[in-house]
C-alpha cells in the first residue's frame, strides 16, 4: 500500500502551475485580439520568448503559434494558465480590476532557434480545450 501514497505526490506535482522566470522570456513585442504577428525569430536563448497582451476577467482566448511549438498562456507574473501544442484556449481569471496583462510564452519544442507566427483570437465562452498536462 505505500505505492499510492506516491503516486498521489507525483499527480499533485504533475497539476502544479508551471511558473516562468523573468530571465528566460524574451519578450518580443505584444499583440492585440485579432491579431497575426509578422514571423517571429526566437533565439535559443533565453529558452521562451513571449508577446504580451491585455485581456478581461472571463475572456476566453484562442492562441495559435505557427508550426509543432510549445505554447502556454501565463498571467502577468509568469504563472502559466494552460500549455500545450500549436493552439490552446483559456479562459482568463477573475481579477480585481477587470483587466489584466498576460503573456503567450512559446518556443520550438526541441528548445532550437525558429521563427514563428503568434495568432490571438477571443473566442465566445465555451469549454476550454488543451487543459494544462
């Protein structure tokens, strides 16, 4: 019986929020809803590069980054939201004032040089697809 009292260690860390550090993020510029950026060239290092944008307690957001690249959506102090492949949606949080900065933190999953092109769309409330893994 010991074996599932490690196991549910290792699930509570697997559903632990990933937080960014402000060192590895080269923030490149920002984006607004409806946007396309123009290609995007992310160094190797820092190992993430991001685009800022602003956005409303409830918003759900649709993020597409251009090729097999990890993306992630993080508020505005690097704490990630949702991750996953190419495209992910979320759903940003209540927040006090309404409106908050957040960041689409992306980069090429093998952690080598590429260029990317970073979408943003604001979807019409829904369930969230790409949950965090």
């Amino acid at each position: 019986m010991k074996f599932w009292p490690g196991l549910l260690a290792a699930c509570t860390m697997c559903l632990a929020a990933e937080s960014f550090s402000p060192a590895d993020v080269a923030i490149l510029g920002d984006i607004e809803f409806g946007q396309k950026s123009a290609e995007l060239e992310c160094a190797a290092k820092p190992p993430y590069c991001a685009l800022v944008f602003n956005g409303t307690s409830g918003d759900e957001v649709e993020v597409t980054v251009s090729g097999k690249s990890f993306v992630a959506v993080a508020d505005g102090e690097l704490k990630e939201l949702v991750r996953g492949t190419g495209t992910v949606t979320a759903k940003l949080p209540e927040v006090t004032d309404g409106l908050a900065t957040y960041y689409i933190v992306f980069r090429d999953p093998d952690r080598k040089p590429g260029r990317f092109v970073v979408e943003l769309r604001k979807r019409q409330p829904g369930p969230a697809t790409n949950p965090k893994r």
